[in-house]
C-alpha cells in the first residue's frame, strides 16, 4: 500500500467517526427535546387545571434530569460564583426529588403488586382462518 492510499483511508475514517459522532449527538438532543416538549405540556395542563402539585411534581423531574445531565457532562461547579450557588440548592431538590421516586426493580420484584396489576386482565386469543 502506498503512503497515498493511508492517508485517505485514513481520512475516510475520521469523517465517518465524526459523521456518527453528529448523529449520536443530534439523537440525543432529539430525545431532550421530546422529554421537555411533553413534561412542559402536562406543566401547561396542570396549571390549567390549577393543579400545583403535578406543576411541583414535573419541575422536580426536570431539575433532577438537569442536574444530572450537568454533572454528567460538566461535573459540579464550583467556586462562589452564582452559579457554583444555585447548583448547589438544585442538586438539594434533585436529590428530594430522587428519594422520592420508586425504584422499577422493586415494582418488578414485589409480587403483590404484580398479581394486583394482572388481576384485572383478561388475555384472548382469536385465530382469523
């Protein structure tokens, strides 16, 4: 192989990493977009309704979801500066707000509440000739 012939594998190479980088990227912020989309539409509905305790509930989520994604990405500011601050107080609520959420292992692990949920159901199977 010659010099030439690496050089431009090795540059198809990288554009086809960073093309996927792009992409995985853009999923993501696809994915945040749709979180907030539907969380801000039940926030709008419940304040409609004036139901301040869903509005509570939803903002909880989002300051937990915020607060780990910055940690995540950034880690936890620090410093006395007004934002080192105002993560510290959000970090206190996400993690109110994390006490408070059920766990999915212990729904899937807790059998009364499993055969609670299966009582009501009826499963039919129809055959079409």
């Amino acid at each position: 192989m010659k010099v030439k012939d690496i050089i431009i594998i090795a540059l198809l190479l990288a554009v086809a990493v960073l093309c996927f980088h792009a992409g995985t990227q853009r999923a993501d912020r696809k994915k945040d977009a749709a979180f907030r989309l539907i969380t801000d539409k039940a926030m709008y509905e419940a304040a409609e309704r004036g139901d301040l305790q869903k509005i509570k509930s939803s903002f909880g989520i989002l300051v937990l979801s915020d607060v780990r994604d910055y940690e995540r990405r950034f880690g936890a500011p620090t410093g006395t500066n007004r934002l080192a601050r105002d993560f510290a107080q959000a970090q206190i609520i996400a993690q109110k707000v994390e006490s408070q959420l059920v766990p999915i292992s212990s729904i899937a692990t807790n059998i009364s509440i499993i055969s609670n949920i299966g009582s009501n159901v009826t499963i039919t199977v129809k055959t079409e000739k």
